[in-house]
C-alpha cells in the first residue's frame, strides 16, 4: 500500500463517518406525540354533571348516551376506553 492509497483511503474514512453520524445520531424531525388523556377516577366522575362526564368522554373518542343514567355513562365510559 503506497502513498497514494492512504491519501485516497483517508477522505472516504472520513465521509463514512460523517454519514453515519447524519443517520445516527442527528435528532430526528419527527412532531412529538401528545399524551392519551387519562380517563377521571371514579370519584372525579361521579362529581361531575352528566353533559361534563360526555365532554370527558368526547375528549377521549368516546360516544356516550345521555338519556343512561350517570352510572351507566360512567360504566360505559370505563369499558369503552
């Protein structure tokens, strides 16, 4: 190995670290993902007006029925979250 081999090995070393480094250890750009909402203890809910309880369960993805009565909404709440 000459000389001149070094001199072209040495560069493409370089290039190949810089790029793993780019691949590897760069932050990434991805959004960061917001947390679940956590459904409300029993006691917080059952505080609550049956048109708070379907808002809760509305910010949860969850259809309620208000003419149910508050513990079945809380009931249905509970298993459909």
């Amino acid at each position: 190995m000459g000389m001149s081999d070094l001199l072209l090995m040495v560069p493409a070393a370089l290039a190949l670290c810089v790029i793993v480094y780019w691949i590897g250890f760069l932050p990434s750009k991805k959004e960061p993902s917001e947390p679940k909402p956590q459904v409300p203890s029993d006691a917080e809910l059952k505080k609550m007006t049956k048109a708070q309880i379907e808002q809760v369960a509305r910010g949860l993805g969850v259809e309620l029925d208000k003419r149910k009565t508050k513990v079945n909404m809380i009931a249905d709440l509970k298993s459909q979250s």
